[in-house]
C-alpha cells in the first residue's frame, strides 16, 4: 500500500543538493520540502492571522449573534485553509523551479 506521506529517504533532501536526482521526483519530493519545520512554522502563522482577520470580517457577525449553521463554520475553516495553501505552494513550487534550473540554494 503506498503511503501519502514522504519516506524518510524524501525528508533527507535538506542535505542534498538542488537539482539532484532524488529532488527532481516529483510531488513526493515537493511534500517533503513544504513539510520541514521552518516552511510549517511560517505556514501556520500565516494560516492563522488571515483566518483570523477573515472569519472576523466575514463571519464573526453571525457566530456572536448564534445564528452560525454548519456551512458558517465550514466558511470559517476555508479562511484558514486557503491562505495556508498560497504559501505552502509558493514554496514548493519556487524550490523546484530552482532545482530544475540547477541553482544550489534550496532554502
């Protein structure tokens, strides 16, 4: 059965430099480089303040009033959702561009 999380073959590529072979594989490679603590760090806090200020500006009105209904909470969970892919693509895909084009700095 093959899993969905990166092996720990993937997780080592912090050590190995950009464009080698075992970067360039593809989506396995791309998880294990958005999943290193400092990428998630910064993930999170960005997930976190925009989902904030966006439930607070679209939602909040309706959650203080008690009329929030399951497709409110659902709204409120896409604000954390959505900005917390932005970046974590932005990552990826800025790290594989580099590798592809054989620059060594993968950060």
């Amino acid at each position: 059965m093959a899993s969905i999380l990166p092996s720990r073959r993937d997780m080592r590529l912090e050590k190995e430099p950009a464009g080698s072979a075992a970067f360039d594989r593809g989506w396995r490679a791309a998880l294990a480089y958005v999943l290193r603590r400092e990428h998630l760090r910064r993930t999170v806090r960005i997930a976190l303040v925009v989902g904030v200020v966006l439930t607070t500006v679209n939602q909040l009105d309706v959650i203080v009033r008690g009329d929030a209904t399951a497709i409110t909470w659902i709204k409120s969970g896409t604000n954390y959702v959505i900005p917390s892919s932005s970046p974590t693509w932005g990552c990826s895909a800025g790290a594989l561009s580099r590798a592809r084009r054989g620059l060594t700095s993968v950060r």
